[in-house]
C-alpha cells in the first residue's frame, strides 16, 4: 500500500488524483489487509466525486469481488450511472467465485441484453457458473457465442469449457477440445482427468496420464496424482493406483504425499 500512502501525500501537497489515479492505485488493495486501505480510499473517492467514473467504479468493484465483499460489489454497481463489460464482468466473476451461478448467468444474459461484448474474463466466469449448474444447454450456446466472438484461443477459455463438458457429462465434448488444443497447461490435463475420474473412467483416466508422461511437456502437480489416484480407486483399480503412488514418491517426480493422496485408496 506504500503508493496509496505516496498518493495521499501528494494530495495533501496539492497535488490533486483523477479517475485513473485512483483505478490504478484501488488495482493495489487486495487481501484483508489491503480491502481496509481500499475502503479509505472509496469514502476518498466519494468525497471528491470519483465514485461515478467507469474506470473507477469499475476498480471498486473489482476489489470488493476479489476480497469476497459481494454486498458492497453489488452496492457500487447498482450506483454507477453507466455500466460497461468491465463492471459487468467484475460481477459476473464474483458471483461465480461465490457459487452463485444463477445470479452469474441472469447477469451474463443482462449484459446480453444491452448489447455489450464479451471479454475472455466473462466468459471464463460464465462457464465456471455454468459447470457449477451443470447446464449443458445453457453451456452450449455459450460455446457457440465463444467461437462466434472470434476471441484468440486463450488457454483459459478451453480450460473452463474441458471443466463445463465434463460437469455436464459430456466426455466427448471436453476430450475433443482438449484434443484440439496447441498448447495444454497442468490445469488443462487435470480438468480431463478429474472429469474421467468423476465419471468413474478409471482406465481412460491411466491413459491419459500415461500419455501426459509421454509428452513430457507439462509436470504432473498434486493435483494430478489426487485425480489419478481417485480415478483408479472408482474405477477398481487398485493394483495400477499402487503403481502411480510410488511414481508420485519416486526420486524422478518426487511429490510429498498429502492426506487426500492416502484418502483416493
């Protein structure tokens, strides 16, 4: 918080902050100890008349969303004169964060409604709502507006959709965009292999894993022993999840076993 503190000495030199001031300086108020400074900074931004600016209303939003102040998001939204993606978005995310994937759609198709275009971030946070209601439907059109939108492939965004598909249980959809993908990070693989896991497809869950091992492209985390244990345990197969156990303490992976490792068996 040493720039907020830097800008209130400036103020009181007299040198008076704008609107991107104050949106740049609210982008450093995050965590507990951060959402105190930013409340300081908001009755500043009252006082001087700041709150209706987009760029910073928008910041607010954004702060009190991440910080999980969902009342006080939702109290600055309701009070800017004019909304754009970025607040709609903040939104959006934070409903989705907070498991309140009704509110998060309903307010997805509002700002359907009013015409604006979606950012990645929208619909990152759109398909974690939509896996939360496991709405395959909803989840589709969504799709189809994606590829319509003509957005860059972001990882991100394939990510989410592997993770809405297998939710949805349909395994086909998320192997065939996880298939298609160039580039695949450690969330991409274990979103595959918790979807194959959840459905109870514990030898489709090896195979995978064996060809991420194949690759060597990307190093298999906790989480991915967690969902390939898991998986071998739902699928019966209990001598394999013995083998991949030692794999995850062998000298070559080396991962210290955590209780959820011990809780798949």
């Amino acid at each position: 918080m040493a720039t907020y503190h830097r800008r209130k000495k400036r103020n009181l030199a007299g040198t008076q902050p704008n609107e991107f001031t104050y949106a740049t300086v609210l982008t450093c108020c995050s965590g507990d100890r951060g959402i105190n400074s930013g409340r300081q900074l908001h009755s500043l931004i009252i006082k001087n008349n700041y709150e209706s600016h987009v760029f910073v209303g928008s910041s607010l939003l954004d702060m009190y969303a991440k910080a999980g102040r969902f009342h006080e998001a939702r109290g600055v939204f309701e009070s800017l004169p004019e909304r754009d993606v970025v607040s709609c978005t903040a939104i959006i995310s934070g409903y989705a964060q907070l498991g309140l994937d009704e509110e998060a759609l309903e307010m997805f198709r509002q700002l359907l409604r009013q015409g604006m275009d979606s950012n990645y971030v929208t619909y990152a946070s759109v398909l974690t709502a939509l896996s939360g209601l496991a709405a395959l439907d909803h989840g589709r059109q969504v799709h189809n507006r994606l590829l319509r939108s003509q957005l860059p492939n972001y990882v991100v965004l394939s990510n989410s959709l592997i993770d809405m598909y297998s939710k949805c249980g349909s395994l086909t959809y998320s192997r065939r965009i996880f298939d298609g993908m160039l580039e695949r990070t450690v969330i991409t693989w274990n979103a595959m292999l918790v979807g194959y896991g959840k459905h109870g497809l514990g030898r489709e869950v090896i195979d995978l894993f064996q060809l991420m091992r194949e690759e060597n492209k990307v190093k298999p985390d906790n989480i991915t022993f967690i969902a390939v244990l898991s998986g071998c345990s739902h699928g019966g197969l209990v001598e394999e999840g013995l083998s991949i156990f030692k794999v995850m303490i062998g000298r070559q992976v080396g991962l210290r076993p955590e209780l959820e490792h011990y809780g798949c068996g």
